[in-house]
C-alpha cells in the first residue's frame, strides 16, 4: 500500500517515525508526500504543550477528510497524542482506524493487516523496555545527519511536564546497540550523529549504575565515517565532570551543548521540580567555559511559570545579559492537565507570558548579533545543507548550530558542492542570527 507520514513535535518523535517507515518498506509498502494518493496516513502525535496538542488533532482532523472523501483506507495515529488520549481518539474520531501508544509503534504492521481485515486495532503496551527494531530505519533528515536515540522515558517528573505519564521512566539503550546503531548510519552516509533523549546526561545510569554518556562518546569517537557527534538535552545538574573532559578529548564530539535551564530564579525552579540553583547554574556555565573556551551553549526558558513576577522576570533578564549563551529559545508556560503545575495559585495572564517571552528573545537577537559580529575573520568547519538558488552560493551549518533549531552560514563559492560537504570557510559577515563566509579552497572529506 502507499503510505503517507505525519511527523509532528520533536525529534525523538522522528526516531520513531523512520523506525516505522522502515519496519513497513521491509514488508514491501512504498510511501508518498501526497495525501490525494495516500492509501494509509499514519499520523506520529505530539501533546507536551498545548499548541502541539492542537496540531496533534487538528492534523488527525484533516487528514480524516482523506479517509471520508481521497482514497485513504485507513488512518492510524501513533505517539504522544495516541498515548494520552487513547480512549478518546477511538471514541470521537470514527475515521481512526488504529491507535498505537508511544511504545508500540513496532506494532503497525499488525495494526495495518487488522484493518484491512475489517477490524479496529489498539496496542498500548506498558511502558517498560524498549522496542526491538526488528526492521531497519529510513532517515527522512536527507541522509548526511542523524539523530541517535539513546534512551526513552524520563523519571525527572518536573511540575510542568507530561512527559513521564506518557513515556514512562528513564531506560537507556545498551551501548552496544547504540554503536551498532552508529555504524549502520554511517554506512548509510551519515556524517553527524545527534544524541537524543528526553534526557541525555542521565545515560546509562539504569544499566551500568552510573553514568556513562562520556563512555559512549568514546566509543561513538571511533565509528568510522562519523564526523560530528552533538548531544542535545542535557539536564545542568547532571552535567558531570567526566562528561566535560570526554566533550573535551574526542575530536568528534562538537564543542557544543544544549542544556534546558528554563529559569534561574531559585523560588520558581523549586515550584518547577528543577533540581538545582542560579548558583549552580552558574557555576556550571562557567566550569563549561573555562574548560572548553570555544563551547556554544544552546538553552531553552519558560516564561510566565506560576508565581513567577516582574522581579524574577528581571532577575533572569540580567542573567541572560551576563551569561549570554550563545542559542537560545523561549516559550510561554502551558498548564498541561494532570501536572501539579496545572492546579498552582499564581498562574500568569497569558499576555503577560508573551511579552516577557518577546523581551527575553529581543535580548537574545541582541547578544547573539554580538557574538556573530565577533565570528568574523574565523576560519570554521562546515557541513553544507543546500545550495542557494539561483545564486553561486550554499547554506551550511558550523559546529556551532544544530539543524532546524539554530542558526546557519551562507558560503559565496563557484566551487560545486554536495549536501554533507564539508568545507572550511572564512567568516565574513553576520545577520542577526546567521552567517555569511567564503570558503577556502581546501575542501576536507
């Protein structure tokens, strides 16, 4: 049958989704990007903030239409969504042929063969242990990067976040599956794995009884092949000093890091469930700095959190201007129901969230200006992404920027180039959040 996917929310979502799409290519399936020719929609679901539960459901109601009016046989939701609200998807969306919780996914083959037999199918298997990847994985990121899932759940329970109810507690993925994992990637073409996970810092410690990401960069260090590895989703107070050094010595390994604080305010990250401090914070910034100099470091805040006032909200705007990380995104605070957070006195006014979440961005375009303007005259190393149309020029990304989420460098070149390149490029210019270089003409493999 022709199969159409519906990726939505995060990227550990999208693991699961090339899981999917190459457990059923290996049963003879093809897929398409047109729902007017789709025969099967399988919807990958999100709900971790409202806005993505709205695109959630909205996208399952559109595609419904299909099921109702194209030629769609049959409509199968899976995910996050399908996790939360298993009983009424089912019961409010007849068009739903299939719903599979967010660890069952290796069950759409059997849902897909329950349909065309006629019947509805649901599968919610505990959320224990990890899906066996009978099949192999079809990478949808255009074949040069990838991302690496290196454990599922989350056992942080932090006030705000729903994440542990619907993906049940922290389970790493052995080390040797993952290196295995790595490998093949790399004979697929990948040049850049990224480590994700609901928390990546944390790695290891169910099965080895500590922590271990920085054995597993050791060992990713050695796949051949490979040439950047980034880790993504780093808790700050789980950063450890082993992981430092490790970052540190492994040529592979960016000098990049993306950790979530979400605030500084040590009353607000109490009410949150953080486990740590502004002080700690900080120290843990500079410890990062001072031992790793060139490192970028990616956040992401929380504004209008449930008590959260002016003052705090200043108190974290002087922050950000002395720390001045080098990525960073905000969001405004979504009561999700069934997290404590949801039921706390002092929720904020929702145009109160926006304006201090627009303040913290407009201090953030000032300061990564700032550090672009400081780029110039650099000579870095690029992955190229694409080529400019129309123009002699490509857009790459450096060390310092993850796809889809940070920034990227225009490169003016007559030399033609490949998606996965690398190049080494001298800074030039700079906009706001991006870029612009000439590249020399050494080209490294």
């Amino acid at each position: 049958m022709k199969i159409l996917f519906v990726s939505l929310g995060c990227d550990k979502n999208l693991v699961d989704t090339e899981f999917m799409i190459g457990s059923l290519g290996a049963c003879g399936h093809t897929f398409t990007n047109d729902e007017e020719e789709a025969e099967v929609i399988v919807i990958n679901s999100c709900c971790f903030i409202n806005d993505a539960k709205e695109e959630s459901i909205n996208t399952i109601l559109e595609m419904a239409e299909y099921k109702d009016k194209g030629s769609c046989k049959a409509l199968i939701v899976t995910g996050c969504l399908a996790q939360r609200y298993q009983n009424e998807i089912i019961k409010e969306i007849p068009q739903v042929d299939a719903v599979l919780g967010t660890n069952s996914y290796e069950e759409i083959e059997q849902a897909l063969r329950e349909i065309q037999k006629g019947s509805r199918f649901e599968q919610y298997l505990p959320l224990t242990g990890l899906p066996m990847h009978k099949a192999g994985r079809s990478l949808t990121t255009g074949g040069h990067y990838a991302h690496l899932k290196i454990a599922e759940g989350c056992d942080k329970h932090c006030s705000y976040c729903i994440i542990p109810y619907i993906r049940g507690r922290y389970r790493s993925v052995p080390m040797e599956e993952l290196i295995v994992q790595a490998g093949e990637l790399a004979e697929q073409g990948v040049k850049e794995l990224i480590l994700v996970a609901q928390e990546t810092t944390l790695y290891g410690l169910d099965l080895y009884g500590e922590k271990s990401l920085h054995l597993l960069l050791d060992k990713l260090n050695e796949v051949p092949g490979i040439q950047w590895i980034r880790i993504m989703y780093c808790y700050p107070e789980e950063i450890y000093e082993e992981l430092i050094l490790s970052i540190k010595r492994n040529k592979k390994v960016c000098h990049y890091l993306d950790m979530p604080i979400q605030h500084i305010n040590d009353s607000i990250l109490k009410r949150m469930g953080r486990r740590t401090s502004k002080a700690e914070l900080t120290e843990k910034i500079i410890r990062l700095r001072t031992e790793i100099p060139d490192i970028a470091l990616r956040t992401t805040l929380i504004s209008g959190f449930p008590g959260e006032t002016q003052e705090m909200h200043e108190e974290l705007m002087y922050f950000l201007n002395e720390m001045e990380f080098d990525r960073l995104g905000a969001f405004t605070y979504s009561p999700e129901e069934g997290t404590p957070a949801a039921g706390f006195s002092g929720q904020v006014d929702e145009q109160q969230k926006e304006n201090w979440r627009d303040e913290i961005m407009e201090l953030q375009e000032e300061i990564i200006f700032d550090k672009n303007e400081e780029m110039k005259d650099r000579e870095l190393l690029v992955m190229i992404e694409g080529r400019v149309e129309d123009e002699n020029a490509y857009v790459g990304r450096t060390y310092r920027d993850a796809p889809e989420i940070d920034g990227y460098i225009f490169i003016n070149t007559d030399v033609p180039l490949m998606t996965g390149d690398f190049v080494k490029v001298r800074v030039t210019g700079a906009y706001e959040y991006d870029l612009i270089g000439d590249m020399n003409d050494e080209l490294t493999e």
